[in-house]
C-alpha cells in the first residue's frame, strides 16, 4: 500500500468531528495536524486493518478514548473558525 501524500482529504477530519474511531491508510502528516495512534489508526495493509478493526470492537473504552481525542483535536485546532482566522492573518500580511 502507498502512502499518501501531505494533507490528508477532507474525509479525515469529517470522520474524526463526527466521534468515531477511525482507521485509515497510511498517509504522511507533513504539518503534524493529528496524532497516529491517539486520533486514529494506520493499517498498512488488510491484516492489519482487520485487527484494528477487531481491537476497536473488542476494546469500547479504547474506541471511546480514540473518538473523543480526535473530535478533541479537530475542536481544539481545526475549525472553520481557526481556517477564517488563519485565512484573516494571512491578508492582513499583504
């Protein structure tokens, strides 16, 4: 499996504001926006995505933690408001 270039989609912070538990392809942060492990989880293959899967049903409080830190991080640094604010402090350099 390749990884993903940069930024994640847009699907990554969907899922992750919605407070789910959420597996993904490996991709690389280049902005260190999220916490592999802590915010979710990296399957390399389809093994591996299987006992991520099979972890999380397994462990609900482990789900649960996961969940709630990534809705953490989307809230704490990856809102609209934070994109206007960044967007705003960029045309006040021009």
């Amino acid at each position: 499996m390749e990884r993903l270039p940069g930024i994640p989609t847009i699907r990554v912070f969907e899922a992750l504001a919605c407070g789910i538990p959420l597996v993904c392809a490996p991709w690389e942060d280049s902005e260190s926006l999220f916490e592999p492990g802590k915010d979710f989880l990296i399957a390399r293959d389809g093994s591996e995505m299987r006992e991520h899967l099979r972890l999380l049903r397994a462990e609900p409080e482990f789900a649960r933690s996961m969940a709630q830190h990534g809705v953490s991080t989307v809230r704490s640094r990856h809102t609209c408001a934070h994109r206007a604010r960044e967007l705003l402090s960029i045309c006040e350099q021009e």
